[in-house]
C-alpha cells in the first residue's frame, strides 16, 4: 500500500457547516488558493459532486484533473484520481469528528499524491504535507469566517 501524509486542525464549527464548504466546489477558487477552477461534473443520488474537474496552479505543479468522490455518511469524504496531466495518483479523504457537543469539529485530511515524473518519496511527502496543512488552514479560515453556502449568502446576493 502506499506511503500517506495525514494531518489534523480543529475548526470552531458544527461538523455540517465544515461539510458544508469541503462540498461546495464551485467556491473552491475563493478559499484554496491552489485551485483556479472547478467544475462538477456528475453528482450522486443525493445531490452530492461524484466527479469534479479542478485546475491547479501550485508554483511548480500546474494541472488539469478530475477526481471521483465518494461520500460516506455526513461526516466522510474521500476521492481517488480519475485523470490528469501531472499525476499518476490523488487519493484523498476528509474525516471529521464532532467535539464539545458539536460546536467544534476535528477535520483529519489524509492524501497520498504519486506524479508522472521520477521525485524522491522524502520530497513527496514534503509536498503532501504543505497541501495538506495549506488545505486546513484554508479550510478552518473559509469556515470560521462565516463564508458557506448557506442561506445567509443567497440573502445577500438579492
């Protein structure tokens, strides 16, 4: 099985509301910072991205790739490379676990990442990990600062 990088933050938020903004691609280029588009491309029988086109910049790593995402529960999402032009693998989960009765949430992502081009597993997971923390970190900030896709914004918007 392959080497994975995994890390975790806490976010003060109900787990539905850090679910909320991990499931609403469309917003992705607002909050991440890597990624400069996304596109849902299927959804499952509940309304939920199956498949999502993103286009990343990171510095030395451009692409164009789609994943499928398979959702377990309320609380788990988990995704696996379909194609791309740089990867060979992105296999990725968000876990999250409910805290102090539901106000906070623990997000745990874990994501092994395999490119076309030969790079040592030391600087591979190097890469991983500054996704992974820059991820967080952008996720707990989108979150915490109220920016979801809640009713609120559709309120805002007229």
């Amino acid at each position: 099985m392959a080497e994975h990088t995994s890390s975790s933050i806490t976010i003060e938020a109900a787990p539905a509301e850090v679910m909320g903004v991990i499931a609403d691609f469309d917003r992705y280029p607002e909050w991440t910072g890597e990624v400069k588009e996304a596109e849902v491309l299927a959804k499952d029988d509940q309304g939920r991205a199956a498949q999502v086109r993103l286009l990343l910049d990171a510095g030395a790593i451009k692409d164009d790739h789609t994943l499928a995402y398979t959702w377990t529960g309320a609380n788990e999402v988990s995704w696996s490379l379909v194609k791309s032009q740089m990867l060979r693998a992105l296999d990725g989960s968000y876990r999250l676990a409910s805290l102090s009765g539901g106000a906070r949430t623990e997000v745990t992502y874990q994501l092994t990442v395999d490119v076309k081009i030969p790079m040592l597993g030391m600087i591979k997971r190097k890469a991983e990990k500054v996704i992974i923390d820059r991820a967080l970190a952008g996720l707990k900030k989108r979150v915490e600062s109220g920016h979801d896709a809640g009713p609120a914004d559709e309120a805002e918007k007229h």
